[in-house]
C-alpha cells in the first residue's frame, strides 16, 4: 500500500485533508498488516510528518536522487547507505 505523491506533497500541512489522507493510509495499512511506502517525499518537513505518522517507509528526492543501473549496482554492491534526518 502507498500513499501518493500528491497525498505526501501537501500531508506535512497538518490542517489539510491530505494529512488526514496520510494519516488514514498509515492507519489503516497497519491494522490490516500491510507494508505502506510514502511516495514523493522532497522534504525535511514531509517525512518528520510521516515520521510521526509512524509511515515506516518512503522514497523521494529528499531521499535519493534517482541514479543510473550501473550506479545502482556500485551502491548495491559497495553497501553505501544514506543518512536519513
């Protein structure tokens, strides 16, 4: 299950109905025992919000910026991690 890139976008404003969207997807994937993946994630602000949300996953340009195949496998193959704040 994942949460939209629109949905991650906007849900870090805790006002909006995006963030209840958010909020009801992490929710609900976690009572029927489902991995959920946040999509779209381009800031510091979103994914503290997912963070609270207790979203265990996302991806993003806040992230990782997408990289070539060859590059991939030297990442997969040298075991490089990210920090993630």
């Amino acid at each position: 299950m994942s949460t939209s890139r629109a949905t991650t976008r906007t849900a870090a404003r805790t006002r909006t109905r995006s963030a209840r969207h958010a909020g009801a997807i992490v929710a609900m994937a976690s009572a029927l025992e489902l991995e959920v993946t946040a999509e779209g994630v381009e800031t510091k602000e979103q994914l503290r919000h997912l963070k609270r949300l207790h979203c265990p996953r996302a991806q993003g340009f806040h992230l990782a910026r997408p990289i070539s195949a060859p590059a991939m496998n030297r990442l997969i193959t040298n075991a490089k991690r990210w920090p993630v704040d």
